[in-house]
C-alpha cells in the first residue's frame, strides 16, 4: 500500500513537472534572455541616437517608448508561454489603446509634431522665430509643446502640432538679418549727395557687414517726397542696435549736408459761393 502511495505521488510529481514545471523554466528563460535583449537592443540605439546628435528631449522619449513597449511585448510573450491565452489580454490592450487614442486626437497631434520638431530641427532652443502669429526666442522644446519667450519678455506656450503644420520664420539660421527702411527727402534735395550721406552713415557703424554691402537706392518719386530705401545688413543679434542706431542719425545726417525731410501735405480748398 504503501509503495503504491509513494508510486503515485512520484507519478503525480512528474505529470506537474511535465505539465507546469517545464512551461515555468521556458517562461523565466525567456524573461531572461528577453530582458537581456531588451537591454541591448536601449544601449545600441542610445549609440546611435548619439553617434546622430538628436536631441536629449527626443533621445529619452524614444528610448522610454522601446523600453515599455519591448516590455509589454515580452511580458505577453511570458504569459503566453505559461498557458494562459493572450488573445483576450490583446484585445483589451488594442481597445484601450483605441479609446485612449480618441480621447487624446489633440494631444497625439501634438505629441507627433514634437517628435517631428526635434528630428528635423527647423529651429533650436535661442533661436529667435516668428510662427503662429508670435515672435520671440525658443525657451524649450517638449514633446507636446514649444516655449517662446517674446520680445515683451511674456512667455508664449506654442502647441507643437499647429507649430509644425504652420509657417515657421527662423531668423537666426543664416546668422544675418538686414534692417530695412524708407526715409523720405524732399524734391530739392541733391540725391546723389543724399546717397553718399546715408551710405556713409551705415558703413560708419562697426555692426554693419562689408558684405553684403549696404543698399541705398531711390525706391520711389511719391507725392511729396522722394522716398530712398536704407538696407544695411548686420549679425542677428544686432539687428535692433542697428536699427535704432539708424533711425536716431537719419535726421542729423540730412541736416548736415542740408536736406530737408518733407513734412505731410495736405491741401486745403476754399470754394466762394
């Protein structure tokens, strides 16, 4: 009796072991080997995304995504080796995939924006841009938004999915940007004289670039005045010193060699009756 008891249970043993023992052990080698995977697969795109230079912000996203969805990948790999079905569980995941998705249309616009913002780069951060209506200095870039400091020194929070699909105007890509502005003189004035005077009255300043050379031209014979355009060009971040530089000369200059700035005219009619 005794011997039967033992032979069943040795029986019994092995039917658990066969039927739960060896599912277990490819369940914990796969999670093992699987994390080990999972591990390399991180180390060697965190390489490559260095070797490429792309941005840390987008470094760690995308780094955080092929982790957790390696993850989920492996631990449903797991469960399924263990004989539990994973054709529900995935269905659960895809509904709740699908409903997160609807509830999340804006953000996910955002969300793909950014990530194509920090691939490719049409501005970094101290860039100053004009976009969607606003212009100032990128304060950081996020995944779902872009900060914007503007000139007012008022902070601008820009989502990245109507950034990316609008009209982006970088001004520090070139590295040079030109002043530009019209100064009227009157009809008697000597233009060539006037030329000279103004071309000299940028090249005089030590921010305005040789080259490109300044451009003073006569842009048009307007009513009152003949109206000459003023385009010195100069680095990004001296744009405004020279502009105000330019509009506080402009008047003494002409007074100089004895140019007049016309005044507005109106001409005033009285009918007798």
């Amino acid at each position: 009796m005794k011997e039967l008891i033992e032979n069943f249970n040795l029986e019994k043993g092995s039917e658990l072991i066969l039927e739960y023992g060896i599912p277990l052990l490819k369940a914990i080698l796969i999670y093992v080997i699987g994390r080990w995977l999972i591990k390399r697969t991180l180390k060697l795109t965190k390489k490559v995304m260095l070797a490429r230079d792309c941005d840390l912000t987008l470094e760690k996203f995308l780094l955080n995504l092929i982790k957790w969805g390696l993850t989920i990948l492996l631990l449903v790999t797991v469960i399924g080796t263990l004989g539990v079905q994973t054709s529900s569980f995935a269905a659960i995941l895809a509904a709740a995939g699908l409903a997160i998705g609807l509830a999340l249309q804006g953000s996910l616009s955002n969300f793909a924006g950014g990530v194509l913002l920090l691939v490719f780069k049409p501005f970094k951060v101290g860039d100053t841009i004009e976009a969607q209506g606003i212009t100032g200095t990128i304060k950081e870039i996020d995944i779902l938004q872009t900060k914007v400091v503007t000139f007012s020194h008022k902070l601008a929070i820009i989502p990245n999915g109507p950034l990316l699909n609008g009209n982006i105007i970088n001004y520090d890509t070139e590295g040079i940007l030109r002043c530009e502005t019209m100064i009227g003189v009157s009809y008697d004035a000597d233009i060539p004289k006037t030329l000279e005077a103004l071309t000299k009255l940028c090249t005089d300043h030590p921010l305005v670039l040789k080259d490109p050379a300044p451009i003073v031209k006569v842009a048009e014979n307007a009513s009152s005045s003949i109206n000459i355009l003023v385009r010195p060009y100069t680095l990004t971040a001296d744009v405004w010193t020279v502009n105000f530089y330019l509009q506080q000369n402009f008047k003494p200059t002409l007074d100089s060699i004895g140019v007049e700035i016309p005044y507005p005219h109106q001409v005033e009619i009285h009918k007798q009756v």
